[in-house]
C-alpha cells in the first residue's frame, strides 16, 4: 500500500483507540455509577449519535469544501477539549451529556474525512483502501476496549483521561502528516442535496445509496446492542466488567488476524460486494440466534466470534459502493452520508433496545432483531436497479 495509506491507517487507529476507551463503558457506566435506567442511558446515547450524524454530514461537506486536513484539525480540536473537559466533571450527569454530545459531534466530523481522503489518495486501490481503514479501526477497538476496561477497574475519571490523551496524540500526528496528503483531488465544488439531484444521473446515484443504507441502519441498530443493552444484561448475568471488555478486544484481533482467511473466501467464493453483504447479513443473523439462547461468558464469546465473522463482510463492502457511486467532487459527502447512517444506529440502537429490554425483555429483543434483517436482504437486493451500468464487483484494480 502507498505510503499515504499508511499514515492514514495509523491516524485512523489513534482515533478509535481513544474513542474506544469510552463508548463501550457508557451504558455501563450512567447505569451503574449514575443511576440511571437502560432507557434514560440510551436517551443519552441516542444524543450523542445524533451529534456525531451532524459531524458526519458537516465533515463530509467540509472535506468537499475545504479539504480533510482542516476539517480534521477542527473535529478532532472539539473532541479533545470535551474529553479533557469530562475527565474532570464525570460525576455531574449534565457535564457527562454535555461532553458526549460535543465528542460526538467532534469524533464524527473526522471519521468521513479519513474514508474519503483514503479514496482519494490510492483511487487505484479500489477495496482496499476501505477495507485498510475498515481494519486500522478495529485496531482501534482492541486496544482501546482493552485499555478502557482495564482503566476503568481503577478509576473511571482515567477512562476519559485517556480519551483526551489519545485524541492530542492525533491531533498532532494530523498537524504533522495530514497536511502533506492534501491535493487538489481532495477538493470538490461545494454544492448541496438539492444541487446534487438536479442533474438526473446524480439524483439516481444519491436513491441508490440511500436505499442501500437503510439496511446498513438496521444492521447498525442491531450491533449497537453489544455496547448499550447487551453490555448492561452481562452485568446482570454476572459478567464481570473485564470480562465483558475482552469480548470486544476478541472482536478486533479476529478482524486482524482473520483478513487473510477472510480474503481468500472472497476471492474464491464472492464474487461481488452485493454477494458480500449477503453472507455477512447470514452470519449477523446466526450470532443473534446464539445470543437468544444464551446467558453464560462462553456464549456470548461464541456469538461476538459470529458476530465479528459476519462484520468483516458486511462493513468494508458499504463504503466501498458508496465511493463507487460517488459523483467526481462528492466523495467526502458520499461517505459522510454512510458514517452518519452508522451513528444513526449507534443513535436509534440503544434507546430500541432499552425500550425493548426494559419493557419485553432481552430475550424478546433478540427475536425482533432476527426479524429486522430481512429489510437489509431487500434493500440490498434493490438499491442498484436505478443505476445498472455500474458494476458493483469485488474485484479491485491492480494498484500500479
């Protein structure tokens, strides 16, 4: 891989690691040491995503408009500050949802800009670029799940203590690196939804992606469990903490270690991103399964080992069509598009599952998940039709 991509993967990795420290530990964390309900907790987080669609949608825009480099600088500025800014107001509900809103919002305007400008940087690279940033992420996951517990089984003010270190780290490395990676490719003519759809070519590109991405919401709302209802029904099952931060920890050394294994069934067996995202939904659906019959640690391993199988399908092959469909000077707003349809579920998931399992109980949630994967087969099956000359294959160009 270029050299560019490389700086990229290690930024992207810095990010989450920070982000990771806290969001797996929130639920948790307003439940337990707040007080509050699953649905008070999801209220909270369904906030915080709402902030982190609004970062998605300006920070793609921005990288449109004024290139990654700035838009980085300013999302990742914001949500340092309100780490920092958390790490000594943590005991105060007001200052907790204040601070989660403004990380959100600061998180979720770089996380577009790091997809595009790795599109853009290696556009020969065709998957691969998504797929590199897809798994530098999950580095991300392991280490800072892990670090987070583990922080977090001394004093939980250490968890977004380290949140703000990680966040200054990037910055840093942004202010050294990323400016470097600017080119004129970066940058497109700034227009709006409505300008986009005026021009009929456009305006079916934009129908595809959108009706691609409600499943791509319905997926997301059923993996946001695992950090909101899922992580709280383990401490009433008797999981400890640690133990709960080693599931996600499992989940991103399999992403690491498992993309040779998973890139050689791709290659045999799938033979386009459409035929991808059919078997990841298959296996999304066997780890829920698991989970609907499970109340012990080694079962709830065995489902996140599901769970992860099928993820590594499923979440490389979305941003890959988006940059696909993206029109020449839209990819940032593209790709701020599919992140904000993500936190979207991070938003909708938590306050659905509490509701759900504080109402019907977990059992009850996991039935209905099973039964909402049936909207991604047809949204899958459908959100090309508007578009046929476009080949959504697997294959990726030979880089030169």
């Amino acid at each position: 891989m270029p050299r560019a991509i490389w700086i990229l993967i290690i930024g992207m990795s810095i990010n989450i690691t920070g982000a990771s420290f806290l969001w797996p530990l929130n639920t948790i964390y307003m439940s337990e040491e707040l007080g509050r309900s699953l649905t008070a907790a999801g209220v909270v987080l369904m906030i915080n995503a709402a902030a982190g669609i609004i970062g998605n949608l300006i920070g793609g825009k921005l990288f449109d408009f004024i290139g990654g480099f700035k838009t980085m600088v300013m999302g990742t500025g914001i949500a340092m500050m309100s780490a920092f800014t958390l790490a000594v107001n943590y005991e105060s509900f007001p200052a907790y949802v204040i601070c989660l809103v403004l990380i959100g919002f600061g998180g979720g305007m770089v996380i577009p800009c790091m997809y595009a400008m790795a599109g853009a940087v290696w556009p020969e690279g065709g998957r691969r670029p998504f797929n590199a940033m897809y798994v530098s992420q999950n580095v991300g996951v392991a280490l800072g799940a892990a670090l987070g517990g583990l922080l977090a089984s001394f004093r939980f003010d250490f968890v977004f203590l380290g949140n703000g270190l990680m966040y200054a780290v990037f910055l840093i490395l942004a202010l050294v690196f990323f400016r470097n990676l600017e080119s004129g490719t970066l940058k497109g003519r700034a227009t709006n939804v409505f300008e986009q759809a005026e021009k009929i070519e456009h305006k079916r590109r934009f129908h595809a992606l959108a009706i691609l991405c409600i499943g791509f919401l319905i997926c997301w709302i059923a993996y946001t469990q695992w950090a909101s209802t899922i992580a709280a029904f383990t401490q009433e099952v008797g999981i400890p903490l640690s133990s709960y931060s080693l599931l996600w920890t499992i989940n991103g050394l399999m992403i690491i270690l498992c993309q040779p294994l998973i890139r050689f069934f791709v290659e045999r067996y799938v033979h386009s991103l459409k035929a991808q995202i059919y078997v990841g939904l298959v296996i999304f659906m066997a780890a829920y399964a698991v989970l609907s019959q499970t109340e012990v640690f080694t079962g709830f391993v065995v489902a996140m080992i599901i769970l992860t199988i099928g993820e590594m399908f499923v979440w490389p092959a979305i941003p890959t069509i988006a940059h696909q469909l993206a029109p020449e000077g839209k990819a940032g707003f593209y790709q701020g598009i599919v992140n904000s349809i993500a936190t979207g579920g991070r938003l909708i998931g938590p306050l659905f599952g509490g509701f759900m399992a504080d109402t019907f109980g977990m059992q009850i949630l996991f039935y209905v998940i099973l039964f909402l994967f049936i909207i991604p087969f047809i949204t899958t099956k459908l959100f090309d039709r508007g578009v046929p000359h476009i080949d959504f294959q697997r294959e990726e160009k030979e880089a030169s």
